[in-house]
C-alpha cells in the first residue's frame, strides 16, 4: 500500500477512533450496504448495492492506495460501527466532498457520526489545510441534517423534487462548511465559558478539537451516493494529481 502522509493511523476522540480500514472489514460492508434502510438512507438508487458493487467499492474506494475513507471504532470496545470519507480532493482549490455512514444501526443516534464528522473536518482544515468540505443528503434523512449542522455545515442549495422515495418526491441539499467557520466554531468552543469536550490525538501528536455531542438524537447514515463506477475505475487524473500534492 501506498504511504499517505495525509492520512494518519488514527484520529481519536472521546467515544469514537476513527482507523484505516483493513480488508476484514469487507463483511461489515456485504452487511451493511445489502441493508435497504442503509440503501434508502445512502443510494440515489433503491435498492441496496449488489454484493459484486459493493467488493468494487470497497477495493477501489475503501481499501485501495488512494483510498480517503477510515474505519470508526468504538473507542472502548474497538467494535466497527462504521466508515467515513473525502472523495474528489481537489488539491488546487482547496476542496473535499464528505460522505459518512454508521452501518451498526444499534449504534444510531448515540453520537458517534457527529463526533467522526467533526474528527474528518478537524484534520481536513487544521492539518491538511484545506478551504472547503461539501456534502449532499437527501431531505428526508433529517438526522443526518441535524448531525452535519452541529459540524458546522450548511445548507447552500438544493437540487428540488430529484429523489423519489417512500412514494413521493424529495429534495437533495448540498451542504458546506468553510475553513472560516470552523476556525469561528473551534474558536467560540474553546473560548467560552461552558466549553465541552476536550481535543481529539493524532497518532503522530498533533491535536484538533473533538467536541463530544450532548444532543443525542441526531446522526445516522449521510445522503450521499456510495457507490464506484460501473467499470469499477476509482481514480481520476485529477485526484491521483491531489493526493500526491500531500505525500
């Protein structure tokens, strides 16, 4: 495998570690994207991915040399709860599309996608210095919406009546957040008198913040589409350009 500087061992916060994948987590994956509530949740599709798709993913897009995606850990008992990823690094203008999924469904709600989110955009502005993380999730999906806005995200746009499911038409919002608003967060949390949580530990040492969420009712399975390329191809000239800008 490829050395990707950009891409740590581990990020670690206060109830999460996200990790590296390792090929054993492909039958998590097989579960988890064969699920139709995660297929309802994660694909512009309806149904789940066929086993075939989801090995092309995981290989191309989860385990492979290029890969952006780390594993989340429960941080005391290391039980896999679920993946998280940049896709479409853009290394010139300084951006990143986010996609998310907590495949354990017992593990929803408990916080655990929030605080992996704000791990990814911790180290994608405070380490990889970035300008700008994206995102999109469907309308219905609205405890992921709640989940990125106490990551600092917000609603720019939305692509109207262009998903069709549970017999009616949604929207699809396009969400954002800037390298300014998180140093704003970062800087109003840690500033403040009743600031929570504490600072989540890179392997090699570096700090960033990793605010525990108190509101527990709020994140599952992001909106965004998972799935690779029917010919399988996980890479585009222009993010083989920007991932070795950060090697």
């Amino acid at each position: 495998m490829v050395q990707r500087t950009w891409f740590p061992e581990a990020l670690a916060g206060s109830g999460i570690v996200l990790r590296r994948h390792v090929p054993a987590n492909l039958a998590a994956f097989r579960r988890w994207y064969a699920d139709p509530e995660i297929a309802r949740l994660a694909r512009y599709q309806e149904a789940p991915m066929r086993p075939e798709e989801i090995d092309r993913f995981f290989t191309a897009r989860v385990v492979g040399n290029e890969a952006l995606a780390m594993a989340i850990h429960h941080a005391s008992t290391d039980r896999l709860l679920g993946t998280c990823a940049f896709s479409q690094l853009d290394a010139e203008n300084g951006s990143a599309l986010y996609h998310i999924t907590i495949g354990e469904k017992d593990a929803w709600g408990r916080g655990h996608g929030t605080e992996a989110t704000r791990l990814m955009v911790d180290h994608a502005f405070g380490t990889l210095g970035l300008h700008r993380i994206a995102l999109f999730v469907f309308e219905f999906n609205e405890r992921a919406i709640r989940s990125y806005e106490r990551s600092g995200f917000v609603v720019e746009g939305r692509s109207r009546e262009s998903i069709w499911r549970d017999g009616r038409w949604w929207d699809e919002l396009a969400m954002s957040v800037l390298e300014s608003d998180w140093r704003r967060l970062r800087d109003g949390v840690s500033s403040g008198a009743g600031a929570r949580g504490g600072i989540a530990t890179l392997v090699d040492g570096t700090a960033a913040l990793a605010e525990p969420d108190d509101d527990r009712d709020g994140d599952d399975v992001d909106g965004a589409d998972v799935e690779v390329d029917d010919g399988g191809g996980a890479t585009t000239t222009l993010r083989r350009r920007t991932i070795r800008s950060w090697r």
